[in-house]
C-alpha cells in the first residue's frame, strides 16, 4: 500500500525573503535586473517536493501583512516595519521580484492562495484546519521560517522550520516542541507565544516572563487561561513577583491572543491544490523563463513535480 504524501503548505513570504536575503542582489536577468529572490524561491520548492514528497502543494500568500483586526487590538503589532508612506518597510529590488513570482506560479498552475485582511499564517491555518476535517488520513507539512505557526503542530501537523536553510530543516513536531520549548502541542506553544512575546512582530510580552518560565507556568497551570486565573486568585501558589508581573500585563494579555492565535476559518477563494504535471500556461513560462533567465530553476521545478 502506498502511502499519500502530506499537503505542503508554503509560507511565501518567509521563503522568498530568504531567497532575497540569500541572494544580495547576484543574481540577476539578461537585463540585469535582480531575480535571485524568483530563482531562490523556485529552487526552495523544487527541493520540498523532492525531498518530501507531498501529495499536494499551496503557496500561501500575505494579502494583508499587517490585518487591521490584530492593529486595532495591539498597536504596536508590527508598527516598526511601517514605511512613511504607511506600507510594509520593505527592498524596493524585492517588490518586482514578488510580482514575477507570481507570474511563474500561475504559469505553472501551482495553486497560490491568500484572502483579503489575511496574513499568510491566516491562510495556512485555515487550509490546515479544512483539511484536517476532510480526511482522517491526511498530514499537514508547513515550510516556514516564521515560528508563530509552532501553534499549528498537532499530531498530523508538522513545521518544517527554516532557520538554517531549506537543505537543513528542523522538522517541529509535538515531540520536539518539548524538547526545544517545554511545551507538549501547539496550542500550548500559542500560549507560551503570548507570554513570551516577540519584540519581531511588536508583541511586547509579559515584562519579566521570559520562554522559561513561561513554559513553566504553563506546565503548572496548563493554558494561558489557568496561568492567568491563578494571577487573579491570591490563595494560588504563584510567587508574589510572577503574581506582580502578570497582574501588570493583564491589559496585553487580555488581547494578545487574539493578536498571535491565526485564524482557523478565513473566507478563502478555492484552488486545487494537485501537483501540476504540465504547466497550465507552456507558452507563458516559456517566455518568462527566457526573459528573466529563469531555465534552470523553472526546470528544476518541473522535474520535481513530476518525478514519481
């Protein structure tokens, strides 16, 4: 009997950055334009699908890097990356790349999903939810440098974490996050998001609870929700200075879970995730391979998503 590969969810922007970040700008087109982000990117792909064999694969996109929900919650939630024209601080030589990966993906027919006011944790975390609920079978694989999608992992979940490069993956499953986090699944690592927080994304935290002992606390008191009843009764055996330090962040914390928990039901469009087998447009990759100087990475691809 053979066995079905996992769904491969894609965190685009967490991969392309990379590629970007990798790149510095060597890499460029016949016309010099930089594409080392497009190649990059595609070659992240092409060496997921050989090497892990899934039975299908979504590229999930951030229509909204910063959703007006989790703002209006948190303020500060990512207000450090805000350009002084109010959109995302990011390399100018990155934006067109961004749009001619979406021209290869297309041409491809790799499925490629975001929804409006959703980051793409929102997406994954909803793909992952409807497909757990459709097959009793299946398995979640979730390519991403972005450690706020630990939440997701569950016993048919895991996060291949990309830290240290795609051909160095640290495969987070329940088992490793309490081996690396002391917590035991990925609603836990939610809560211990919380309150650690994350000075990347403007979560501020509970001052003074740091990822130790959070862990702890969580340990002791299950979920966040247990950790915050026992600040708020005096006869719990929380020391008097985790009590102090709790009670001041009750406003954060308060909010903050609405800020890091992804949704789980995002109103997205339908796609087919399948791995295509033939590109949906030849002519169109075709003429974009040529005129970028993408052949080499385009065949890559291609090989992978056929190869059996």
């Amino acid at each position: 009997m053979t066995t079905r590969g996992p769904l491969l969810l894609l965190d685009a922007a967490s991969l392309y950055y990379r590629a970007f970040f990798g790149d510095r700008g060597k890499i460029l087109a016949p016309d010099g334009s930089p594409v080392g982000a497009v190649r990059g990117f595609l070659d992240m792909i092409a060496y997921l699908v050989r090497e892990r064999r899934p039975s299908g694969l979504v590229a999930c996109w951030d229509d909204d890097w910063r959703p007006e929900f989790r703002v209006a919650a948190l303020p500060s939630y990512k207000a450090h990356r805000v350009a002084a024209d109010g959109g995302e601080d990011a390399p100018p030589e990155l934006g067109p790349q961004v749009d001619l990966i979406v021209e290869v993906l297309a041409a491809l027919g790799i499925a490629r999903v975001g929804a409006a006011g959703c980051e793409a944790d929102d997406v994954i975390g909803t793909l992952t939810t409807r497909a757990l609920a459709a097959d009793a079978t299946t398995t979640v694989e979730i390519a991403t440098g972005d450690r706020d999608l630990f939440q997701l992992v569950s016993p048919r979940v895991r996060v291949l974490y990309t830290a240290r490069g795609v051909r160095n993956l640290d495969v987070i499953d329940e088992p490793r996050l309490a081996e690396r986090y002391g917590v035991a699944s990925g609603d836990a690592y939610a809560d211990l998001a919380v309150l650690r927080g994350d000075a990347s994304d403007g979560l501020p935290g509970v001052a003074g609870i740091g990822e130790k002992t959070g862990a702890g606390l969580l340990g002791r008191f299950g979920t966040l929700a247990g950790v915050v009843a026992a600040a708020d009764d005096p006869g719990s055996d929380l020391s008097a200075g985790q009590r102090a330090k709790l009670l001041a962040g009750a406003e954060y914390l308060a909010v903050a879970p609405g800020v890091v928990r992804v949704l789980r039901d995002a109103d997205l469009p339908e796609a087919d995730p399948e791995l295509p087998g033939e590109p949906r447009d030849a002519a169109a990759l075709a003429a974009l391979s040529s005129r970028w100087g993408l052949g080499s990475s385009v065949t890559r691809l291609r090989a992978a998503l056929t190869a059996g």
